[in-house]
C-alpha cells in the first residue's frame, strides 16, 4: 500500500496497492461521491483495468449488447483508484454504478453491510449460468454469514510455485511433487547463480498487505503461525510467527532477486520471464503469461503445489468477481451482465475470438469446473491448468493453518481493519528485507499494532 487509513467518527479510507483493497472500518463508511445513476437500457460497470477485463470491454458491445439491447458504461480504473472510488459509492449507496470489480476479501465485508444486492434469487432463475459448475472454494468465498451468495467470480486463483525446469536439469536436480520450504531454500541455494545473473528464487518484498504479506502470510500459515488466535490475541510475536518470517526475510535476503524490498508481482513477473530467477513462489494466474505466445520462457517452466511445512495445502485463495449494488437502479440487467461475463459461454467466446492474450490462454479461468474439462482449453495450458486446479480447490480460507481462527482468510485476515494493519506490517517486514532492521524489532512493533485489533474485538 502506498498509504494508510485513519480511523474517524465516520469516514475512513485506505489507499491500496496492487492485490489489496480499501475496506471500510466497523466504526463508519465513508463520505465519497455521488452522481446519477444508470437508467433505462443501460447499466455502469466499474472495475480494475487488468488485461481480462479490458478484453472483456471489447467484447461487451459487440455481444453482450447485441443480444440483450443492454449497453454497458463501463469505467476502467488501476487498482488503488477502483477500490477507492467502489468504497465511496458502495459504502454510500450513491448507485452510480450497479456492477463493480469486488475480491473475496471485501464482499463478505460488503455483505455484513448491506452494500450489496443477493444473488441467489438470479441464480435460482438463471438455470443457464450453472452455479454448481463455479468451483466450490470460489462459491464459499463469495458467500457471507447469512449463507447468502453476494458475488459472482470473473476469474480466481491460488498460488503456487514456479521453476525452471531446463535449469534445473542442467544441475541435476530435481523439483519435489509436493515441495517443504526447507527443500525449496535448499533447492534456491543450489541453483542461485545458475547461469549469469540468475538467483534462486523470487519472493515479494514490496509493501503492501497484497504485496509481501500475501505469499510472507501462506508461509507463516504452514509454519504453524496465525495472526490472531481463536480469542483475537495477536500472535505476530509467537514462535512459529517468527519462524516464518526470518525464513522467508533469510531465504529471500540470501538467494532472491535484486531489489527485493520493492518487488512485488509485476516486478517478478518480468525477473521470470527475463530469466533473472530460477523460482518464484506466486499467483497461479502468472502462469498464462509465462506460457504466453512470445514468452522467452514458454515450454521451459514446470509447477507445483505452494511449499508447506506443517499443514497439507498452503496456496491461497483470490478471486475478482462481480458485485451488484444493493441501490442499483437496474439490478435485474445487472444481473444479465454479470452472469453472462461469469458464464462458460463467455469463456467460449474469448477462446474462440483470439483476444489480446491468445485466444484460449487468455480465457478467465480458475473459476469453472467446466474450463478444467474443455479440451482447447487443456491444450493451450497444459502446463499448468491442472495444479492450479488443484491448488485451488485445495485452498482452506476457514482453515489455512494448524490452529482455530476467528475470521476467514489465507493470505488475509477477513477483517475491516487488516488493510491498514497488513500495510502497516507490511512497511516492516520490507525493511527487514531490505536490512533496515532485524526481523525481531520488525515483529515487535507488528504486535503492538495487532493488539490494538485484539483489543477492539475481545470479548465481542
């Protein structure tokens, strides 16, 4: 995160960096802006600006409208300005925008609020969307407390880790199916300097709850770590917490990429196409791009599930999926939009329309049973559609570690508050990182910061 949120009798906002969010606090909503809404035949579409969802743009009009006579105003923001100006609209009700871009991290938090139209009154009726084909995990994260389903996944992912698999012949090694982190550091210490300018392994080390703490988190999880324990007890300084972190600052301090303080998805993203890494340990979704046409590294990388240590599973769990304002003017074509960018005819569609990113490789998946099953699709990412699959309905967000905990969440807290406590971390542990300071005197001033959580939520 590139700042952070202060609480107020009722307004709070905080900015996010690229995987994280803005999240009201318990205590208010924020004041944000108004405007009119849509009306009519038509409906607006908020939502962050990655690739897939510029190409869904493209293909809105020319489909989605000329069947339905919906049009869609679509505004196409980067990611700290979506989630601020979704946070305004939403947390006022303006019902400027009927759909917006919303993570399995907000909309149970959205929900709770009562920001958000339900949506299992359309999927009821909708018997073409195929709500059973929506991967269980993306189901679960999608629904609240009430047992109602509030969001629709546009893609979804997990994590896992990825390595050269020419590299490591040439070194006579070999990957584990199931990797511990004690293999992996072993592994990254032998092919560190691999060839010219190569290091072992990439790990984000930028700021930002979305940035270090989500991969820094999954690894404190399998660790036997948790942020809060059952009783909200802020545990940041327990032995297993520790742990973790001096693992993950040492492994990536001793044979990660240069720079690692400011690196974080996009920067080893391009650290592994460009050859300056022998691992990197990430978002499945990294690996269309690596396997994309044009890729330097096609064909040469192979993947398996995220490292553990003491639990049986460790890859995370995120989607983008699509929300329907509770004051949308227009909750029924909204309805017809989401479920139609949600849909396996949509996936068909950009499969078959080449689309900026390849034709199938460029399909949202993560998200369909069915995707898993189409033969084009199998095809074009045969190199990784099947662990990431797995990797994905192997995520645990109700049981990611070894221990009881009292909100949902891998690679999060699902909580308000954790976007200002993770960024706050997480401005820590990257100048552990970056040798400012010990990872001792990175945790103690953490926990202090945790217990101000602790003390809001015991005895709730």
């Amino acid at each position: 995160m590139r700042t952070q949120s202060r609480r107020r009798p009722r307004a709070t906002l905080a900015m996010a960096a690229a995987g994280t969010l803005l999240a009201p606090l318990l205590a208010g909503c924020w004041a944000g802006a108004g405007g009119a809404g849509s009306g009519g035949d038509s409906i607006n579409v908020l939502m962050v600006n990655n690739p897939q969802m510029v190409e869904l743009q493209k293909l809105t009009k020319a489909n989605f409208t000329k069947e339905t006579g919906i049009k869609v105003n679509f505004t196409v923001l980067p990611e700290n300005d979506v989630r601020d100006k979704i946070s305004q609209d939403f947390a006022n009700q303006a019902g400027q925008y009927d759909v917006a871009t919303l993570s399995n991290y907000e909309i149970p938090i959205y929900a709770k609020n009562d920001w958000l139209h339900e949506l299992d009154s359309y999927v009821a009726k909708d018997k073409a969307f195929d709500q059973q084909d929506i991967l269980k995990p993306m189901r679960q994260s999608l629904t609240a407390d009430d047992g109602k389903l509030y969001g629709e996944p546009f893609y979804g992912e997990s994590s896992f880790l990825m390595y050269r698999k020419d590299v490591f012949a040439e070194k006579g090694l070999t990957m584990p199916t199931h990797p511990t982190w004690a293999q992996v550091a072993k592994l990254a210490a032998e092919v560190d300097g691999a060839k010219p300018g190569m290091k072992g392994i990439c790990l984000r080390g930028l700021p930002g709850w979305g940035e270090v703490m989500a991969p820094l988190t999954t690894v404190v999880n399998t660790f036997g770590g948790t942020w809060f324990d059952k009783d909200w007890k802020a545990e940041l300084t327990s032995p297993a917490f520790e742990k973790a972190t001096k693992f993950y600052v040492d492994l990536v301090r001793a044979h990660g990429e240069s720079g690692a303080a400011q690196s974080g998805f996009a920067e080893c993203l391009n650290n592994m196409t460009q050859g300056k890494v022998a691992m990197w340990y990430d978002a499945t979704s990294a690996a269309g791009s690596l396997e994309a046409s044009g890729s330097p590294v096609k064909g040469k990388l192979g993947y398996v599930p995220a490292p553990v240590e003491k639990t049986d599973s460790s890859g995370w769990l995120y989607t983008w999926a699509w929300g329907i304002q509770k004051a949308s003017h227009n909750p029924d074509k909204a309805w017809r939009f989401v479920s139609w960018a949600s849909s396996k005819q949509y996936e068909q569609l950009v499969g078959e329309s080449g689309g900026s990113g390849g034709g199938w490789a460029n399909v949202p998946a993560g998200k369909r049973a069915s995707t898993y099953e189409n033969p084009d699709y199998r095809k074009s990412a045969a190199a990784f559609q099947e662990t990431t699959k797995e990797a994905i309905e192997n995520a645990r967000p109700s049981d990611p570690g070894v221990q009881t905990r009292p909100a949902p969440g891998i690679q999060f807290v699902g909580i308000p508050e954790f976007t200002d406590l993770g960024t706050r971390v997480s401005q820590e542990i990257s100048a552990a990182i970056a040798g400012r300071q010990s990872v001792e005197s990175a945790l103690k001033k953490s926990q202090r910061l945790a217990e101000q959580i602790s003390k809001e939520y015991q005895g709730r």
